[in-house]
C-alpha cells in the first residue's frame, strides 16, 4: 500500500527555515516539499536544491505558490510583519498552515490568522518546538497527572548575556515588533501557559529595556551590533496575573550583566510539588515530613505520535504536525493558544511604554 503523502510549500527560505524546518521534514517520510517561495530567488532556488523533490518548484511571490491547488501544507517563515499576511491568504487558498513563532507581530493580526483558521477550516499551527524537548514532555505530563497539584506560580525564563542576533531582521522593530521579548520570551511564556493549561491572563505589568543596546563594539556571541540599527529592546520583564490568580514571573534578554543565563525553560510551584529545568529537569516536594528534590533522567525513547528514537524537538514537531494534517487531529500546539501568548507579550510592550498595568477584558 502507498505511503500517504503530504505536499508543503516553503514560504521564506532564511534562517528558521534552513535551520529547522526543512531539514526536520526532510526527515518525515510522509512529507514533500514541491514548493519554495523567496523574494531572493537564489534563496529559493538553494532551498530547493538542497531539500525540494525533483520536480519542485520555485517562486518570488507567494501569491503564484497559493495558486498551485496540489499543494496541502504551508510553512511560514518570514519576519513576524508578514506572518499574518501570508497565513491567512495560505489558509483562504485552502492550505494547512504551520507558521514560526510568534503567531503575529500584533494580537489583532494572531486574531484574523485564528479567525481565518476557523472561517476555512484549515489546520493552523505555531513554531513553538520547546514543548517537544524530553524535559518538557515530561514536565508537561506531571503537571496533566497533578503531580504538582495546583500550580500557582511560575518562571519563564529566556536569558542571555551576550547573544544578539545581529542578521536578518532581529534587530528591526518595524518588521519584528520587538526583541528578545517576542523572539525567545515567546517560548518561555508558551511553555508556563502550557504546563500550567491555563490561558486567561488578568492584568499584566511589563517594562521593557534598552540600555547595553547602544554600546559601541560589544561583546557579543555573533560579532558587535551597529547600535543605529538596534531599535528594538534589549531585555523585558514581566509580572502577569491569571484570572485565578496564580502568577507568572517573565524574563528575557539578549543583552544582560547576568550569568543566570537560562533559554526556553520554566520554574513551577504547585500546591504538591515544585519543578525547574534550570540543572535538568528537577521535581521537589515533602514526603513523610521531609523535603526532597529528585533529579528526573530523561532517557530516549517514543512518545505518543511517534515511536522512534529521535529526540531532536523540530524533527518531532514535524511529525506531529505532518499526522495532525494526515490524520485531522488537533496539532500540539493550537493558533488559541497562541494567541494568548500574543496578546500577553503586547500587553507587556504596552505597559513598558504606559507605565501603567494592562487588564483584559
């Protein structure tokens, strides 16, 4: 019997898409990729070189690839300013969607992408592949299984002390919406609402910063950043508050006098027990009248969508995403649920620029 196959089209062919999404499906057997689309042709036509099928096809207009009706599945990976554009004529022309992180450079754009979602009936799913690390599937079943009891305060932390991303768009808040704070905070704030499942925010009270941003010849892991450039913030913080009133504490920085330097990893207190992914992943607690912390070993093995022994969190995320569209499941990671992190990471910026805490409705 012939294997089913998925065709996808590649819209942006940088950074995010040759470091993780075509070369994770690359490694599904259900999926090909026909259809790269760049408006740098020879980024296009690399792409398909490197990972397309023999007859795939190349484009600068992502219009002319919506237009190929044999083609199931897009993949978004242009800068967040387009993410809602491009999702949302993928999902009217009759394609599934998986778009990168964020869902959108704004909330009101995460909600037409979620309303066109639902409006076709398409697939439309967020790059959020830290929920496919070992620790976090683990973690994540603790927390279903109330291991932790009722988790009422958490960390999502993304520190860095020198790591700028200094090409492509990263440092361009026009195109970007902001920095580290919707860049890698994103996926820390992603992992404590989904570890938590809890997805009503109530008042949020951020302040975003921009002071090493406009230092001259800095150290940093990807070479000095031309300060002109750098518009967007260098480090944001946050406090959000739940409807029912647990809290989160958010972190993020490129650029930090710190050396707690922790990226896409969360720190949970329940009512049972507590959990950090800071040295490992750790569970501590009381048992018989004494306190105890217990190093969880994560060792290989299947998970629920997969059995193999791939632990790389992109390639199982293509997984997941490509049976979610063979098999009309709902993906992992839901456009619902990433719309609250989009709404909260605006209310951040908000309240850095207000000085004043946002509330939702």
């Amino acid at each position: 019997m012939a294997q089913a196959q998925v065709r996808i089209g590649i819209i942006g062919c940088g950074g995010i898409a040759n470091g993780k999404h075509m070369p994770a499906l690359a490694k599904v057997a259900e999926a090909q990729i026909v259809a790269f689309c760049d408006i740098e042709a020879e980024r296009a036509v690399k792409a398909k070189e490197t990972f397309g099928t023999s007859e795939a096809v190349v484009y600068t207009d992502y219009r002319e690839l919506l237009k190929d009706e044999t083609i199931e599945v897009i993949h978004v990976c242009t800068p967040n300013d387009s993410h809602a554009e491009i999702t949302v004529a993928a999902l009217e022309a009759g394609k599934h969607v998986l778009c990168e992180k964020p869902m959108a450079k704004t909330a009101a754009d995460a909600r037409l992408m979620l309303e066109a979602a639902k409006r076709t009936g398409k697939k439309l799913s967020i790059g959020y592949q830290n929920r496919f690390r070992a620790d976090s599937r683990y973690l994540k079943e603790a927390c279903d299984r109330e291991e932790l009891g009722e988790v009422y305060f958490a960390k999502a932390h993304a520190i860095r002390r020198r790591a700028v991303p200094t090409w492509g768009v990263f440092l361009d808040e026009e195109k970007q919406g902001g920095g580290p704070l919707i860049d890698i905070g994103t996926h820390a704030l992603d992992l404590a609402l989904w570890m938590m499942d809890n997805y009503k925010p109530k008042v949020v009270l951020g302040r975003a910063y921009h002071k090493l941003s406009q230092n001259e010849n800095a150290a940093n892991a990807w070479g000095p950043w031309d300060p002109a450039q750098f518009t967007v913030e260098d480090s944001a913080f946050a406090m959000i508050t739940m409807e029912n009133g647990a809290s989160i504490v958010l972190e993020s920085s490129w650029a930090l006098n710190s050396l707690e330097v922790d990226e896409a990893k969360v720190t949970l207190c329940g009512t049972k027990a507590g959990a950090d992914m800071k040295k490992g992943l750790r569970i501590n607690g009381e048992e018989n009248s004494r306190l105890y912390t217990k190093d969880i070993e994560l060792s290989s093995g299947g998970v629920a969508f997969y059995e193999g022994a791939s632990e790389d969190p992109a390639e199982l995320e293509a997984r997941a995403w490509i049976d979610a569209v063979l098999n009309d499941k709902e993906p992992v990671v839901t456009a619902e649920q990433a719309l609250v992190v989009s709404e909260i990471l605006e209310a951040i910026y908000e309240s850095s620029k207000t000085g004043k805490a946002v509330y939702f409705e």
